[in-house]
C-alpha cells in the first residue's frame, strides 16, 4: 500500500544520507554514533548544520574532534573564536564529571586540552593561551591546594562539593540525642551490622562502609525498620 511505500523510501533515503554523510565527513574521522545522531538530529539538514553552527551539535551528542573540524575545514571562526573557546572549556568540564572528580589539576588541565586539540585544522593554542583562556572563563572556579597545587573545577561541580560540605557540617551541628535503647529487630544480624544500629543514639551524618556482600543493604533496611519504631514510640508518649 502507499503507506508501505512511502515507510521504505524514507528508509532508503535514509540509508543514502547516512552514506553522504560518511563520505562528507571521512576526513574528520566520525563514529557511528556521530553519524546517526546528525541524521537523527536533522536529516538531510545535517551537513548545512553542521557548517553554520558546528559546535551546537556536540549538546546533541556529535564527538568535539567532528564539530572542531568541520569549524576549521568550511567555517570562517578563528582558532581564539568565543563558541570554540566554549566548546573547548565544556569539553574539559565532561572529562572532569567523567573521571568522577570535582576538580583537575591546572597542569593536568592544560595537557589534556593540548591532546584535544592535538590534530586540529585551527591554528595552534598555545598553553599559555590555554592557561589564560581558563582563567578569564566564568564557567570554572580556580582554588589553590597546599598538596596538589592549583586546581580547577566546573563552576557548578565547584558549588555543589561546597553545598553538600555545608549540609553535612550543619547536619552534624544539630545533632540530637535519640530514645534509642537497643537494636529490637528480630533479624540475625551479625556483631558489626549490630554495631552499627549504635548510630541510632543520636542523629547526624552517619557513613556505612564495607565490601560486597557484607549485609550493608540488610543493615539499612534495619535502619528503616527502627526508625519506624522510634516514630512509633516517640507517637505513642505524645
């Protein structure tokens, strides 16, 4: 039927485009994922998109080195151009989130954005640049350590790890003491899990650790339990 029809054109056509895609941009090295999430993006539009605002399409997932070199093969940017100093700095910003840090060190900073750039069609930044360019950027916060020396953190990541510190101190600062007398339960935890129900005397920040299967996940549903319990009492006196 003409439905059927028009469903395998679009997927013919679709496959061809993908194919122009590829041979577009052979020279920039994309993955599959670059190419399907262009196509994906916008179609047959991707390559216009792509050469009249490369760096918007790394928010939808296109890899820096295929939109950086799109930019210095067709676009009319310079090396110092403010979206590419931007995507530069976002760019650094992932790595910091994905090596599950809050900060990088400033040296380290700099070295991972020269490998970055390593292969560019731009003229070259020097670190100096680079250096300068992170210190002008309202998007990181710099800090001196005594032990790691300068470090330099994505504003956001900066104020949450400073939030979060803030919590937990006041947290620890309104600690009150709890009617607990004892672990009540009924389950056969072992001598550690039983310790740690002790961190019911009284409320604050508390931190339970141990390796793989060694009942954290019990003792926590304990926790809930005696919660409960204490509520329970602490209704029942009212």
């Amino acid at each position: 039927n003409e439905q059927a029809i028009h469903a395998l054109a679009e997927a013919i056509g679709g496959i061809e485009e993908r194919k122009r895609l590829r041979a577009d941009l052979k020279a920039f090295e994309p993955t599959y994922r670059d190419l399907e999430i262009l196509y994906q993006s916008y179609h047959h539009g991707a390559m216009v998109q792509l050469k009249e605002r490369p760096y918007d399409c790394i928010a939808y997932g296109v890899s820096f080195q295929v939109c950086d070199g799109v930019a210095g093969e067709f676009g009319n940017l310079k090396a110092w151009d403010v979206d590419r100093i931007t995507a530069i700095h976002r760019q650094l910003a992932k790595k910091v989130q994905s090596t599950g840090s809050c900060c990088i060190r400033i040296d380290l900073a700099i070295k991972y954005l020269s490998w970055l750039l390593r292969n560019s069609k731009f003229q070259e930044l020097s670190p100096a640049f680079l250096l300068s360019s992170l210190f002008a950027s309202s998007d990181f916060v710099i800090t001196k350590s005594d032990r790691y020396g300068l470090l330099i953190y994505p504003k956001f990541l900066f104020y949450a790890e400073r939030d979060i510190v803030s919590e937990i101190r006041r947290l620890n600062h309104t600690r009150e003491e709890l009617p607990y007398t004892g672990y009540r339960g009924e389950r056969d935890l072992d001598s550690y899990q039983i310790a740690a129900m002790e961190f019911f005397h009284s409320t604050g920040v508390k931190i339970l650790y141990g390796g793989p299967g060694s009942g954290k996940t019990t003792t926590i549903e304990e926790f809930i339990s005696e919660y409960r319990r204490l509520k329970s009492t602490e209704m029942e006196s009212i």
